[in-house]
C-alpha cells in the first residue's frame, strides 16, 4: 500500500473518532426528544502497537527459494539444551529460535510453515524469549499475555478456552473415576473372598 493512501486513511480514521461521542458523556435526547443515531457508548478502536505477524507457507516457495535458503542457514551442530534444567542456565534472550517454546517462531508441524511472531524486530531483541520462562513466573493478565506472544487480549481468551476444553475432553469425569474406583473396590472384595 502507497504510504499516501495510508496517509489518508489515518486522517479519515482520526476526522472520524473526533467526530464521534466521548465514551464518558452521557448520552442525552434532542430536544423533540428523539434519541440521537449513536444512543450507545462508542468505544474507541485501539491501535495496533506492532506490526502483525507474518506467515511464510512452505507450499508457496520455489525450489529455488528453498534451495538458497539451505545454503544460507545449513544445519548446525552445536549441541542443544535436551532438558528444562539446562535450558534455564543458558543465557538469555534464548539463541534457540527453532525450539518449540520459543516466542519468536511458531512453526505448523502439518503444513510446514512458519509463522514470524515479531517480523519487526530480531530475536535477540526481545524482552521474552522462551514460553517457559514466563511460565515459571506465575500467573499474569490476557493483556500481558498479548504483548507477550504479540496477539490480542480477545485471541489470547479464545486459545485459553480452546485448551481448557481440549484438557477437560481429555481428562476423565468424576462419574468416570468413581465408577473405576467402584471396580477396583468390586475386584479387591472379590479377590479377598477367593
């Protein structure tokens, strides 16, 4: 996009938030007693801090593509933390970025693509390298979460419902669990009468 047009579009947004009621004001009737065209609170749109996150589909590059891309990053053998304990002490910001807890990268073991969390800045510069270490810091708000993995808070809410649900349907129901343990209660008496 020309940055003329994108000039423009950030007047013509600006123009039109000026236009619009304060969230705080109270919204009050015209003086034929008509309501006016916004009767509810209008929440200002937040602007994106960072630029999104950018995907790179394996399925769309040539072999060409690929081929520079293996002569310029050719595997190395440097050896790798195997374990959470040896990963800790190693410095930070984590240099792992093909590690599957680091925040840099996400890569789709299906499709093969990956998906740049941070496009504008390199991994060395960010504040939070590895989803473990913030972990192990305990409990922080979908807000913080957000700046973190740079989503939003609302998709961060989704992710955290998608995975209680996928715990949940994974893990036995109490019904379930009372009825094995009447079993096994079932199969001891029988076992002592034998």
């Amino acid at each position: 996009m020309p940055t003329d047009d994108r000039d423009d579009e950030d007047e013509a947004e600006l123009e039109a938030e000026a236009a619009e009621p304060e969230a705080d004001e109270p919204v009050t009737a015209t003086e034929d007693g008509e309501l006016p065209q916004l009767s509810r609170k209008v929440r200002r749109r937040r602007r994106r801090t960072r630029p999104r996150s950018k995907t790179i589909a394996m399925k769309r590059l040539t072999r060409e593509e690929l081929r520079v891309g293996a002569l310029m990053y050719p595997p190395v053998d440097i050896p790798r933390p195997t374990t959470r304990a040896e990963c800790r002490e190693e410095m930070r910001p984590c240099p792992w970025v093909a590690c599957k807890h680091h925040l840099y990268l996400d890569i789709n073991p299906e499709t093969g693509s990956i998906k740049i969390n941070f496009p504008d800045l390199e991994p060395w510069e960010l504040s939070h390298t590895c989803a473990l270490d913030v972990a192990e810091r305990g409990g922080i708000t979908l807000e913080e979460v957000g700046e973190i993995m740079n989503l939003t808070r609302e998709r961060i809410r989704q992710v955290e419902v998608r995975g209680l649900l996928k715990l949940k349907m994974g893990s036995p129901s109490p019904d379930e669990l009372g009825a094995e343990l009447l079993a096994q209660a079932a199969a001891a008496a029988k076992a002592e009468e034998n």
